[in-house]
C-alpha cells in the first residue's frame, strides 16, 4: 500500500509516519500518514477493509 510518488511534488524520497487504525461500524479503516522528504508536504492514504465481506474473502482465497 505505500504510495508511489508525493502526490503534490511527484518526489520519490517518502517517510512513512505512524499508522493509526479505527473501527467503524463494521469496517476498518487504517491511516497510513506520509511525508515528502523533498518539499515537506505531508498527505494520507486510507485503507478500508469491510469486516465480514473482505476477510471471508482473504480466508477463502488461502484455502482454496
């Protein structure tokens, strides 16, 4: 899930800060934060996983 490039500059030297997950309902959502080395702008990447659909998925794509 780490981004490719800084979405406001396109620089490639990233510094990933610390996640942070929260439970909503019935889905999780991580907060990847980020930091551009190169011109000091700082953006999110969320990640939502859906309880029951997304990891009855995970767990099937491994058995099977």
């Amino acid at each position: 899930m780490e981004p490719i490039l800084c979405p406001f500059c396109g620089g490639t030297d990233l510094f990933q800060e610390n996640d942070y997950s929260v439970e909503l309902d019935a889905e999780y959502w991580t907060v990847h934060h980020w930091e551009c080395m190169e011109c000091g702008q700082s953006f999110d990447k969320i990640e939502v996983v859906h309880e029951q659909g997304d990891f009855e998925g995970i767990n099937e794509s491994i058995t099977h």
